[in-house]
C-alpha cells in the first residue's frame, strides 16, 4: 500500500503540459491521411559551373530543352558526370562552362511549370548577368550551346538583352560572340501534339504547360516574330 501511494503523489507532482505549446516530438499514433496537395519537388535551376576558370577568357553556357535540366540532358547514359564537364576543359582551358536550368516539365504542378516562354527568357537573362557580375566576367565574350526548346529561350533572352534600358542587362547581348543550336524548332515542332500524350494518358491535363506546348506548333505566330526580330534580313 505505502509503495502505491508513492506511485500516485509522483503522479500527481509531474507538471502537467502548457496546452498552448506544441509537443515536443510528433506522436507515434498521428495519421495525417493522404494528401490531397503533394509538395512539388523542388528543380534545379538557375546558373551552375561545371567547370570554373578563374582566368577564363570566354563563357559557354549550355541551355537545355523540353522536359530536361541542366545536368541530365548532357550526360550520357552510363556516365556520372556531363560531357561538357569531362570533354570540354582539357580541349578548352581558358574557357569556363556554364549549364542553366529552367522548369519545362509538361505535368508539373508547380507555378515555375507554369511559365511561358518570355518569363524562362527573362529568367536566363537576368541569372546569367547576375552570375557573370559576382564573378567578374560582366565584359567576357559569350557562347550559348543551346538544344531543342533552349534555343528558343535562348533567342527570346537576346531580344530582351539587345534593346534593354538597364545597361547590365544589355552586356549579354554586347558580349555573345555565337549561338550553337542543338535540334531547336525555330519554325515549331510537331513534337508539340506528341508531348500531350503523356500527360493526357496519366490524367494530369489540367497540369500541362500548355503555354509552352502552343509555342512549339508548327506555324506559331510567336516563333515566327522572334525569327524575324533576330534576324530581319
């Protein structure tokens, strides 16, 4: 008896918890459900350097295309690491390598998957002048290496470079020095009506970028004005 009442003052001594305040650790027995809402995973993107060159005397940036990043798109099956990284620099020592990413993919919930092309252009822009300015390269001459729907990001950020009122922003434009296009559709792409499938066959319709699907039809009123604005002659 005398050991069970030792048991129950012990009980009644321990301070009960502030109601208020959150437990200190989540409860084994919690069951949050399915949710309805799943987090969209976070993509790579913005300016990275596959290889660095402090005394660099050009910067190539590579821009990837529909549904790609800026690693996986230039690594080839069965390797670790991008051929631009592997293949590049030993041929090319005064160069510093440069891979941009953007979100592209079709079924992607997220707003960054909802962007149109412009706002990918502005994008690149904007992080381009940025990374060249933190790494005193403002005034380096420039080469894009750009594939498939990259090429026309690409184009779309030297139209917004060219003529813009923020002299930084205008750099890009002053300094490129050449632009390799990689399988680019600069008149559309058939692969416009075949890049719905997947998403109608899983039921994400409502997610598809369809902004950026319109762009690469075939005759596209857009592609045809950046095209003539580039290139007037």
């Amino acid at each position: 008896m005398d050991r069970f009442l030792r048991r129950l003052k012990k009980r009644k001594a321990a301070p009960s918890r502030n109601p208020t305040l959150p437990d200190p650790q989540p409860r084994a027995d919690t069951d949050s459900g399915p949710s309805e809402n799943p987090p969209t995973p976070s993509f790579p993107d913005g300016v990275k350097a596959l290889h660095d060159c402090p005394d660099a005397a050009v910067d190539i940036c590579f821009v990837h295309g529909l549904t790609g990043d800026r690693e996986s798109t230039w690594t080839a099956g069965g390797q670790s690491a991008p051929w631009p990284k592997t293949l590049l620099p030993p041929k090319l020592d005064k160069a510093r390598i440069l891979t941009y990413g953007y979100d592209t993919y079709m079924v992607r919930m997220g707003v960054a998957g909802g962007n149109r092309l412009v706002d990918h252009a502005t994008n690149l822009l904007h992080d381009l002048t940025t990374d060249r300015d933190l790494n005193k390269a403002s005034s380096r001459p420039l080469i894009f290496v750009a594939h498939s729907l990259g090429g026309l990001v690409c184009k779309e950020a030297i139209l917004l470079s060219r003529n813009n009122p923020e002299p930084h922003l205008r750099g890009i434009f002053d300094c490129i020095r050449g632009v390799i296009f990689m399988g680019t559709p600069h008149k559309g792409s058939w692969m416009a009506d075949w890049a719905q499938l997947p998403a109608s066959a899983v039921g994400l319709v409502k997610s598809t970028n369809k902004s950026l699907l319109e762009t690469l039809q075939t005759s596209n009123q857009l592609l045809e004005s950046i095209q003539v604005r580039l290139w007037p002659g």
